[in-house]
C-alpha cells in the first residue's frame, strides 16, 4: 500500500472521528465513551493501513 493511500484512509476516518465522537457524546453523555469510541477508531485504522 503506497503512501497516498495510508494518507487517504487516515483522512477519510477523521470524519467519523468527528461526527461519530458528537453521535456517542449526544447518547451516552459522558467523554470516556467518546475517548473509548476515538481509541478503537484509532486501532481500526491503524490495522488498515499497517497492511
């Protein structure tokens, strides 16, 4: 996998980043969950672009 495509793939996951820590806030109302929801988002992405 070239590098375009990591950085691509790290910038199309800051969306859900964003929207999704909002989603999980606005239902659970505490940023421990938003804190876990960015670190398994963190870890999804990390396996897809160490391939």
């Amino acid at each position: 996998m070239d590098i375009s495509r990591k950085l691509g793939i790290i910038i199309f996951s800051a969306v859900p980043a964003i929207m999704g820590g909002g989603i999980v806030f606005h239902f659970f109302g505490n940023f421990i969950h938003v804190i876990v929801f960015e670190i398994l988002l963190y870890l999804t992405v990390l396996g897809c672009t160490s391939k």
